[in-house]
C-alpha cells in the first residue's frame, strides 16, 4: 500500500512534461477566473460606462465604447495566460512558445482596439464635405483590413517565421491570381473610380436606359447592388457601370413639366390669351409646388396648329424629388388646366376628322 501511494504522489508530482497535476489544476483555475472576469467586465463595468455614456449629449463616446466591448473582454483572459506563465516551471522550448502565446494575445488586442476605432473615427468624420459615405465604406474597409494585415505579421513575427520571403512569395503568387482574375481587378479599379468622380451614392436614384432604374444600395469592392422599384436587388459588376452613361435623378435640381394641351379650332385667339396667362399664374406661384429654373423660365404658350386642335406647350419645373410628391404637383396642375380652360368656354380636342362629301351634278 506505501508503495502504490508512492506511485499516485510521483504521477501527481510529475504530472505532465514536468508539471505536476496541482500546478495544472491551479492554471485552469486562474483560466477560469479570468473568463468569468471578462464576463464581469462585459455585464457590470461595459453596463455601467453605457449608463454614464447616455446621459451626455455626444455619440462619439457610444459608438467608441461599442466599438471597444470584444477587445477589453480579451484583456482579463491575456492577463490570466501571463500569470500561468509565470507561475508553471516552464522551461527550454516550451517556455518560449506559451510566452510567444501571451505576446500574440497582447498584439491580438492591440490591433483588436485599431480595427475596432476605425468605425467610430469615421462615423465622426462623417460631416466632412469631401468624405462621401461610399469613400468612407471603403475606406473603412481597407483600413480594417490593412490594420489586421500588419497585426498577423506582428504575430508571425513574434514565432520568428520571416515576413521577407513570405512577402515574395505571396508576390509571386499575386502575380499568378492577377493574369487569372483580370476582371475582379477591373472591377475594382473601376469601383474606385465611381467612388473618386462621385458619380453616386448608397441612396441615390440612378438610370441606365433602356437597363435598369433604381436606388443604389451598396459600392461594394466587385460590384454595386441597385434594388429596382419592384423591390428585387440587382448585382453590377463596378466596371459596367463605369463604361456606360448613367443618369443620377438624385442630383437633379429640378423636376420638369411639359405638356401639349389641344383645345378644339371653335377657341376663340382672346380665350387662348386667358387661358395662357392664367396657366402661367398657376405654373408661376411657388405655393402650389411649382420652382422657377433660372435657366429656363416657365411658359404657357400656343405653338402650333394641329391636326385636329390648337395646340399649347405648357413648360414648369418643381423642385420636389420623390415621385410621390411630384405626381401630386402634376395633379394640381392638371386640375387648374382643366378648370381654366371650362372657365373661358373653351375645351379639349381629340383627334377627329371632317368628311366632306360633293354632290355630282345633275343632267
């Protein structure tokens, strides 16, 4: 029986590559309590700095303490490995690779808290006039990207793999996927380059002719998503919109109005004088919706006789966007035509043609 407790208190002393059970079951314990610390610091302390972050007027300090939740959970559990470092007899080699470990977490929350401000530095230079939102997604993308770039060869760096000829073979390799993937390349060039003209924008209502008309979604990477007006996405390669003639309704500054409204040949020239003066009151009277265009101005005039009609041109612009708006200046409009025009005992033509028969003469 001494010799079997011998036996259970060498394995328990010599445990695993030197380090006895106790030693383990004490680092698992520091382990664990550095997950239920960060489990801490997640429901009190990020909960307490949330209700002291409210009561000010800013957004910054919210969307920065957002932003810093998931790296200040990674600080208790990298704090836990050092002192279990610390505290095993480790030695040679497997020293060397649990403290390389402890680096790799502290780089890890670094570039966790780098990659995490980027959104809130953006969202904060967001009022600038030159950062658009789709240059400010892209941006913020490839920062992020960059930042974890940089953090991965920080960690490669610290388990002394060399960056150098990993860099040039990556090149190598680049080299290879480039002569393969020329128009994922194009497509990014292209990307750039409808972000840098800021020919539109995520929310802008654009048109190809005779292809699609929508709302822009997303200026991603590869592709920009319009969602048509039947509410169905549609995917663009970036480098087809750059080659074609794209309409952005969103900048426009005026929405136009013209139509021809026939009256029949029995309107007498004072009642098409009335009619015409009285449609440009309407069409001139900024109350009712109606914008005056400083490069064209708005007229109601009798151009022309038609085949069945005289015709008028009736030209007015407003500076409403939405369709829904405009549909209704339009409605206005027609209904004071309509009145107008029953007011001065005119009224609307529609195609017609006289026939005029000759009696033969009689023998």
């Amino acid at each position: 029986m001494q010799n079997f407790t011998d036996l259970i208190l060498n394995v328990w002393n010599q445990g695993f590559l030197g380090i006895s059970i106790s030693q383990i079951i004490i680092s698992l314990v520091i382990l664990t309590f550095a997950f239920v610390l960060r489990g801490l610091i997640a429901n009190i302390v990020i909960k307490q700095l949330e209700v002291l972050t409210s009561k000010t007027d800013s957004q910054v300090d919210d969307i920065i303490l957002d932003s810093l939740r998931k790296p200040l959970g990674f600080i208790p559990i990298t704090i836990g490995l050092y002192i279990i470092t610390i505290y095993l007899p480790l030695a040679g080699l497997l020293d060397i690779i649990a403290t390389n470990i402890v680096k790799a977490f502290v780089v890890f929350t670094i570039f966790s808290v780098l990659a995490n401000s980027v959104e809130p530095l953006f969202k904060f230079l967001a009022g600038n006039s030159w950062l658009t939102s789709a240059m400010s997604s892209w941006l913020e993308k490839s920062l992020k990207v960059l930042i974890w770039i940089i953090g991965f060869a920080v960690i490669l760096d610290i388990f002394g793999i060399q960056i150098g000829p990993l860099i040039a073979g990556l090149g190598l390799f680049s080299v290879a996927i480039a002569l393969g993937a020329q128009d994922l390349f194009k497509n990014l060039i292209a990307g750039m380059l409808i972000i840098g003209e800021n020919r539109f924008q995520p929310g802008d209502r654009i048109e190809v002719v005779g292809q699609f008309h929508g709302i822009v979604e997303t200026i991603g990477f590869r592709s920009t998503t319009v969602r048509l007006f039947n509410t169905s996405p549609m995917i663009i390669p970036n480098k087809d919109l750059s080659d074609v003639s794209v309409i952005n309704h969103k900048q426009l500054k005026f929405r136009r109005i013209r139509w021809v409204i026939n009256l029949v040949y029995a309107t007498s020239s004072e009642s098409i004088i009335k009619i015409c003066d009285d449609i440009e009151q309407v069409i001139n009277n900024e109350k009712l919706g109606f914008a005056i265009n400083p490069g064209q101005e708005s007229f109601a005039k009798a151009v022309e006789f038609g085949a069945s009609s005289i015709d008028l041109e009736v030209l007015c612009y407003t500076d409403i966007n939405d369709y829904t708006g405009f549909s209704e200046v339009k409605q206005k409009l027609l209904l004071e035509i309509q009145q107008i025009v029953l007011k001065h005992g005119s009224d609307f033509a529609f195609p017609s043609r006289s026939v005029y028969i000759e009696s033969s003469p009689t023998e």
